[in-house]
C-alpha cells in the first residue's frame, strides 16, 4: 500500500510529513506484530513509550501539558495512519 498524499486532501505539508512518518514507522515496528496483535488483542507495552519519543502520541493534548507542538487534526493524522496500516497489511 503506498503513502496518501494528503496535499491533494487540502492539508499542508507538515501534516504530510507527520503522515509519512507514521506510515513509516507503523510498517516497520508494527506490521511484524499484526498477528500476534489481532489474535491475541495484545499491544506491545513499550511501543507506548516509543511512539511518545517519537511524536506520535500526545498530539492533542495542549503544549501546557507537555506534549509536543503538533495539535488536532495532526493527532487524527496518527492514529488513522496506525489503524489503516494495521489492518491493511494483516
């Protein structure tokens, strides 16, 4: 499956760039683990802390609060990308 280009959606490039990142990283940490992740409705505990180090979690949450700079619908951004990409590879 290849990456969306969500320029032709009306979003800017940085939300592209969150996308492609997302994509990338769901099809190298995750897709191994789609298996045992259905199959057992099992998620790898410290992917949490992983996808947090790398920006993917906390996007809607307010700076304040200490997440990272990237808001709504940049947040959506991520998880649609994570759930398309499970469920696209099993």
């Amino acid at each position: 499956m290849a990456m969306i280009d969500l320029r032709n959606y009306g979003f800017d490039e940085q939300h592209q760039q969150v996308y492609d990142m997302a994509w990338r990283y769901a099809r190298e940490r995750h897709h191994p683990l789609l298996r045992r992740m259905d199959d057992d409705d099992w998620f790898p505990a410290d992917e949490y802390r992983k996808m947090g180090d790398v920006g993917l979690l906390g996007t809607t949450v307010p700076e304040s609060l200490g997440s990272s700079a990237r808001r709504c619908p940049t947040g959506t951004t991520c998880s649609v990308r994570a759930g398309v990409r499970a469920r696209t590879c099993a």
